[in-house]
C-alpha cells in the first residue's frame, strides 16, 4: 500500500507524445503529514526532473501541505 508504480503517458501534440513514462510513489508511513517520494524509472528530459528521475518541486518538498492530498 506504501510503494506503488505506475506511468504517465506522454500527452498527444508534445514532444512526449506517444512514450510512455513509468515512475515510483512511495508514501512514508506520516502520510499526509509528509510528502510521498516520486520517481521518474523511465528516462525522461524535462526542466523538473533530475537525471536520477526526481521531480524538482519544492510543493514535493518544503512547501508541502497535507491539504494538498
């Protein structure tokens, strides 16, 4: 219940169009009161995600709120 995975696919009419985008949420056992981890398994080149496939949001960091689930 704590590790899911999952994917995205790419939206049609962008260059992701067509890909198909496999990620990790993992939910610490403080959910809500702290944020899941995100993590990108499929390679993917986006301003947001770090090499290592981190989402770079500082709302999945220091600005998150449980009012956000």
């Amino acid at each position: 219940m704590f590790h899911w995975i999952g994917w995205i696919d790419g939206p049609n009419d962008t260059p992701y169009a067509g890909g198909q985008f496999r990620l990790t949420i993992d939910f610490p056992p403080e959910f809500p009161f702290k944020p899941p981890t995100i993590r990108f398994i499929t390679p993917i080149f986006h301003p947001n995600i770090s090499t290592k496939g981190e989402i770079c949001l500082d709302i999945l960091h220091s600005q998150w709120s449980p009012a956000l689930t």
